[in-house]
C-alpha cells in the first residue's frame, strides 16, 4: 500500500537539500556537488548535508556561498549537522547513495522526514533496498536505461516501491574543452612524453574493478604494431601493476604512468596528452563521467561493453558518434588500430564527441528535468499518483521492457546471446544480490586474515 503524502503548494522556491556521505574525490560526490549547482543555476535554494565528513570539493560550494553542513565520524558531529540541516528546513532531500540498505543514512532521512517533504534518490549502482527503509523514498532516480532496467529486474515481487525513472549524472561543460596543438605539445613536453608519438589513455579510481587487465593486453599488441604508439595510465591499480611489470621492456618503455589529482584543471593537462581514450573496465560503468570528460575533450572514445555487469558506458559513448564501443580484446585492438590509422574517422569523432556531451549532459539541461520532478514530487498526494504521473510524463523513461536489453545493446553495436540476458536478469534478482553481497564480505574477510 502506498504511503500518503501531504500536498505541497508553496508560492516560495523550493529549498532542496543534498544529502551526501562525503564531499571528496569520487564521482558519486562530484555528481552531487554538480545536482546542487544545477539546482541552484534553476533558482531554487540549496544545501549540503555530507554526513561523514567534508573533502576538497566542498569549496566548489563555498565558493557559491551554498551552505554546507559537514558531519563526520563520531555521532556527535553528525548528530551536529544534522540538527543544522534540519533547522534550514528543507522541501526536498535528495540523497545520493549506492542504493543498497544503508542504516546510517536511513536513520538520517527518517531524522529528518515529515509528511509536506519528499525525499529522491539517486541510485549509483541502480541495486535494490529490500528492506523496510525503502517506504522512506517518494522517487529514485537511475544513471541510464541499463541501470533502470537492472533496478526493475532487481525488485520485481517487492511491494511498496517508489517509482523510477532515468535522470543521468550532469557534467559540468564548463570544466573540460579540447587542447590546442600547442597546448598538447606543452604537456606532453612537461610529462615527458615525446611530442610526436601516437596517445592512448586512460584516467581512473585505482580500483581493480575499475579496470581490465584487456587494456593492457591490446596495447601490447598495438605497441608492437605501431612504433610511435604510447600509454598514459593514471590510476592503476596495485592488482594490474604485475601485468605491467610483465610487458615486453621496449612496450613497457612507452607506458607513462601519472599520478593521481585533485583538480579539473590538473584532470585536463592530463586528457590533452591523449590522442584516444580507452576504457576498459571489468565492472563496467553505472554512468561513466570520466568518459565525459574525455569526450568534452575532443577524444575519442573506445569502451568496453559488459553487458552481465554494469553497461551504462554503451549509452554514454554512443557508438560511432562520440566513440566505439567494442566487445571484446579483438574489438578493441581493432578500433585502437582503426583511430590510429584513420585520421578522418578521429577527426569526426572529436568533432561530434563534446557537442553529444553539452546536449544530454550538461548542468542546466539535467537540471531542468530535476527541478521537474522534484515540483512533481511535491504536488503528488500519494507514492502511486507520483508513480503514475511518471509513468505517464513522456519526459521520462520510467519503464524497462523485456525486449530493452537487446535494443540498447543492438543501438551500441555490440550483441550479446540469449543466455547472457537470462543471466542478467537472474543475477539481479534479491535473493542473488543478497548471496553475492555475503560472498563479497566473505571474500572480504578471507583476505583480511591472509594479510
């Protein structure tokens, strides 16, 4: 039975809340700090809530005199910014979170409910809540139709859902552009990398899940083929470091490894060594913002497609516009071939790659939409009328159908077999997601006791 709500209808803006864990390096907090720019570029009033701690993007907000309520590890300062979080009064919260059970910020949101708010999500990894705590959330909000169509796979059976629909991360356009040919020189010249070699990159969180072992491999094959041919890697993680270290010498000679940064300005002196991004990622990507930014660069993009995993990166780079998306090491040596050889297809490629980005992704353009359902949130009277306004608005994509997996994968470029979309919807289901959680935390246990 769905919960009611008290009706909202409020000449004042709307004063909406973000509620994040941290305001550090990763993407979930980048794309916080971005919503709340974006809310804030809208008109309505804004706010932070990170309940664990601050990190070096809050001085994004600070710097748009958005307040900031910054918790930390111990009770009491949490308990501290929450009280201040409550206290600005807010209309909406909008969390962003993973989206499996979480106590600590369950606890805060039921802190802070009452029935004239509403409360969003953003659900990272598009898992399920099956717990009680989900009669908390009026709406969820989902990276993709890939992850929309996990999340609803992932539910099905479970009562009292909100609903759901697609609202991707925003992209701050402003941040990234393509470097001139000076430029690129410069850098290259400053990280010492030779000024005329051919360059492949990548940029990513030095996770081994993050990463394949497949990019590696290719580009071996690539060196080999291709005397000019270099790497940029910033991110690799210890578990790929081996492989590395296993490369022939003269391959090896020409894989230039960057350290890790804080900045966008940082970020894109890094990007503008890069002829090509590659993207090669065994989890796959619930979204993929560092694809983003690559393509805000003028790079074009290889990516890989996973399609039992997370496969948002087949929508963010659309195939053959913004880059290629591959699905496996013979397809991604081959397009690594392809845009080394053909600079017409390249030059294409970056041209298209930036404006794909301005025109789905930016700030206000996402923003909007936001706004849009946070004032359809407000006015619904009940969690089914906000389901079925949704599902109704053909602004949004709210419903994933059976047919979705092979139409997105068949929009890419890529295929996948029948087997492999049993598969997928199996391994979503509650009961597998709580078996492979356990597995994890075993595994997780195992390794701590060998070290």
């Amino acid at each position: 039975m769905s919960h009611i709500l008290t009706p909202v209808t409020k000449s004042a803006e709307m004063r909406i809340l973000t509620i994040v864990s941290t305001l550090t390096r990763g993407g979930t907090e980048r794309a916080a700090v971005n919503y709340t720019l974006g809310y804030q570029s809208q008109g309505m009033a804004c706010a932070v809530l990170a309940y664990s701690g601050g990190g070096p993007r809050k001085a994004t907000l600070d710097e748009r005199a958005i307040p900031v309520f910054v918790g930390g590890d111990d009770a009491a300062a949490q308990t501290q910014a929450i009280e201040q979080a409550r206290a600005w009064a807010p209309d909406i919260l909008h969390l962003h979170r993973p989206g499996l059970p979480d106590s600590l910020s369950a606890s805060i949101l039921a802190s802070l409910r009452h029935p004239a708010l509403r409360v969003i999500e953003t659900n990272v990894f598009a898992y399920v809540d099956d717990s009680e705590d989900r009669k908390l959330f009026d709406l969820h909000l989902l990276l993709s139709r890939w992850c929309l169509k996990k999340w609803v796979n992932g539910s099905r059976g479970l009562k009292d859902r909100a609903a759901g629909v697609v609202i991707p991360y925003s992209v701050d356009c402003t941040s990234f552009a393509p470097s001139s040919e000076e430029q690129k020189l410069s850098f290259r010249s400053e990280l010492g990398i030779p000024v005329d070699a051919f360059v492949y990159g990548r940029v990513g969180q030095p996770v081994e899940v993050k990463w394949s072992p497949l990019l590696l491999r290719s580009f071996c094959e690539v060196a080999e083929r291709y005397a000019d041919a270099h790497l940029v890697l910033v991110g690799l993680p210890p578990e790929l470091q081996r492989q590395f270290k296993l490369l022939p010498e003269k391959v090896r000679a020409r894989v230039h490894q960057l350290p890790i940064v804080n900045t966008d300005v940082e970020l894109q002196r890094y990007y503008g060594t890069m002829d090509v991004f590659v993207h090669a990622a065994d989890k796959g990507e619930s979204f993929g913002m560092v694809l983003c930014e690559a393509m805000l660069c003028g790079l074009p993009v290889i990516t890989l497609s996973t399609p039992l995993r997370d496969n948002s990166q087949i929508e963010v780079v659309r195939n053959g516009e913004a880059g290629i998306v591959v699905s496996d090491q013979c397809g991604f040596t081959a397009a690594m071939n392809a845009l080394h050889e053909d600079a017409t297809l390249r030059e294409n490629i970056s041209r298209h790659a930036p404006e794909h980005v301005r025109r789905n992704y930016d700030i206000p353009v996402v923003a909007s939409a936001l706004v849009e359902l946070a004032r359809l949130a407000l006015s619904a009277s009940s969690s089914a009328d906000l389901n079925a306004r949704t599902a109704r608005d053909p602004r949004y994509i709210s419903t994933s159908g059976a047919e979705d997996y092979r139409t997105m994968l068949h929009s890419a470029g890529v295929s996948s077999s029948a087997t492999d979309a049993l598969l997928l919807s199996a391994v979503n289901r509650p009961l597998a997601r709580k078996a492979i959680r356990l597995a994890r935390l075993a595994q997780q246990k195992i390794h701590k006791l060998r070290s």
